[in-house]
C-alpha cells in the first residue's frame, strides 16, 4: 500500500522523524527519568516503541488509557495524572493482573475515592501556577497526613508548570520553570516520598527538578511546540485530497475540523501556500497551484486532541515530496475515549 491508496482524511506518520525522537530524548532522559504521556498518542502499539527505548513507566490522563495499557502488558508503574471520582472503573482496574497503579489526589475527596477504590499509592498534585487541578501548596502537607491516615502510601509529588510550555522565549521559559519547581521542591519538603514528576515536552531541558518527566508530544510533535527551539522534528501529518478549486485561487481540501484540533491554531501546509481557515469537513487553502485530486499534507497545531479524532496511524519510512510514500506499518490509536 501507498498513500495515495489511502482514503482522506487520514494521519501519517514519518517513522524515521518518529524514531529520532524518541532516540533523542532517551539520550538525554533515559529509563525512569523518562514517565512518556500516553496522553500525546493514545496508541499502545506507538508505547511498545518506548518500551523498547528503555521506559517502562508512564503517565495516563484518562482510566480508558489505564485500562488499555494494563491490557497491552504495560501496567508495571501507571500514573493516572489527573484527579478521578470514578471508584468503580479504578476498583474494576485494580482487579487486572500486573499492574501498579499510582494516582493523583489534590482534595480529601479524590483521597477518599482512592482509598475506597483499593488504590495503595498516590502522589499530592500540587498547583505550580497553571490554573487547573492541583492543591495549594500550604496544603500539600495537610493532605499528605490525610492520605496516610487513610491507608495510602504517598509516592511523592507532581506539578504541572503547563502555563509554562509553549513560552518562545528560552530564558523567560527557564527562569519561570525554575521559579514554579521551586514550589514543587517545597512542597515535596513536607508531603515526602521519592518522587518528584512534572514537566513536558516543552521544559524537557530547562525542567532539572523533577524525578521523572512526563513528556509525550515529542514523539510526533507539532506546529505549536514547533515555535520552540527544541531538537525533536514535526513527524505527523493530516492526509487530504483536493476537492474543489476555485478560479480565484483558492483550493478546498476534503479534512476539517472534524479531523484535527485548532485550538492551538490553523495547521500549517506541508508544502506551498496558506491555510484560510478551517471548517467541519474542510480547509480552504490560498496562494499555492493546486488540482483536483491532488494529495496535500497539513501540519496540525496540536496533535493531542487531532490523533484522538482517528482511529488509526499510517507509517512511512519518509514523507517525501508528492506526498506518495510506501506505508509501512499501521499503529491503531486504541486508547482514544474516557
């Protein structure tokens, strides 16, 4: 098969770009210094690729990827970042054969549901300045005796500093990590434990607090963390056909919003001209020379919430010019839903 024997619109995926990432951060944050965010790919065939570079820990954001990595043999040491009530799915999960799973509580609420749930290990999520989940850091402590007292056993802590990540200046977006994991520190100063987790694709670097990183866009990246001066390379694209033009120069091309996030902007084309705008089945397309029937590649902004609008992942050993490149393998993007 080829790309052009694929129906649009379709991801594809350029498996050398794909595999440099992952060497590169390997290099630099081997094994457990590494936990990759399932989050980013949502595919446990892309995990087994991780697995294979040395990390054999990872991050969830939803149960549905819990569940799905335990599944595939990967639930040795699972942290579900993200606080959860669901007491039935967790107490369900625990009843799986080889898993470890560690959770995030920031509430005596998420504590409780945790221990009822039969969950024997948790890290205190702590605010580090993003405004989500995460205790008050003049809590964390108050929490960590909370949890204890209800049974846990307290890994550590995670901070997330997600305000933080698509900074474009390198020294501001340093400096203000440093400042954030300086309240992390802190706070691990009272709550305890062995682990410190936080960060992503975009502190790779600059993040020299933490245990562990929870990166996971790097693998693919996008047009967002593109902005960024960071090593790793754009490797995934939207496939789409040309399917009306227009005499006044524009082209409409057959994938939209329905097909890729642009929350953190338009996407940009793999080749010539410009995006106009997106809307639910399209994205019109200005200053290139275009034909009906023609493949184009868009570039998203935010891979995240595009790989969850698909079910699967074409790989290319090289997205070439023409955009017709033998498919080499397929990854299925399972882990998609809640």
């Amino acid at each position: 098969m080829r790309t052009g024997d694929i129906k649009t619109p379709a991801l594809i995926a350029d498996s050398k770009i794909l595999e440099a990432n992952i060497s590169t951060m390997a290099s630099r944050r081997p094994g457990k210094s590494l936990r990759p965010h399932i989050k980013a790919f949502k595919s446990t065939e892309l995990a087994k690729k991780l697995v294979q570079a040395g990390h054999e820990t990872f991050c969830c954001a939803t149960i549905r990827e819990l569940e799905g990595m335990v599944d595939a043999g990967m639930g040795a040491d699972l942290l579900l970042a993200n606080e959860t009530l669901d007491t039935t799915r967790l107490k369900n999960l625990l009843l799986k054969e080889n898993c470890r799973i560690t959770v995030a509580v920031d509430s005596k609420e998420t504590i409780a549901v945790a221990a009822a749930a039969g969950i024997q290990e948790v890290l205190i999520d702590i605010n580090v300045g993003l405004p989500r989940c995460g205790c008050s850091p003049e809590d964390a402590g108050f929490l960590a005796d909370q949890a204890r007292k209800s049974g846990l056993e307290i890994r550590g802590v995670m901070g997330y500093e997600g305000h933080l990540m698509h900074d474009p200046d390198t020294l501001r977006r340093t400096t203000k990590t440093e400042e954030s994991m300086e309240i992390l520190i802190s706070a691990h100063e009272t709550v305890g434990g062995d682990i410190i987790s936080g960060g992503g694709t975009g502190t790779w670097d600059c993040n020299q607090a933490v245990t562990e990183l929870q990166a996971g866009s790097y693998v693919l990246m996008d047009g967002d963390y593109s902005k960024l001066d960071l090593p790793f390379k754009e490797g995934l694209l939207l496939l789409t056909t040309v399917i009306s033009r227009s005499k006044s120069g524009y082209a409409v091309l057959d994938g939209g919003l329905k097909s890729l996030s642009v929350d953190s902007g338009n996407p940009k084309l793999f080749d010539q001209g410009d995006v106009m705008f997106c809307s639910d089945e399209h994205t019109t397309v200005t200053n290139g020379s275009w034909s009906v029937g023609q493949r184009v590649g868009l570039r998203p902004s935010h891979i995240d919430p595009t790989i969850a609008k698909h079910e699967l992942i074409y790989l290319v050993d090289e997205i070439e010019e023409g955009l017709d490149s033998e498919v080499i393998g397929i990854l299925n993007i399972d882990l998609r839903g809640w």
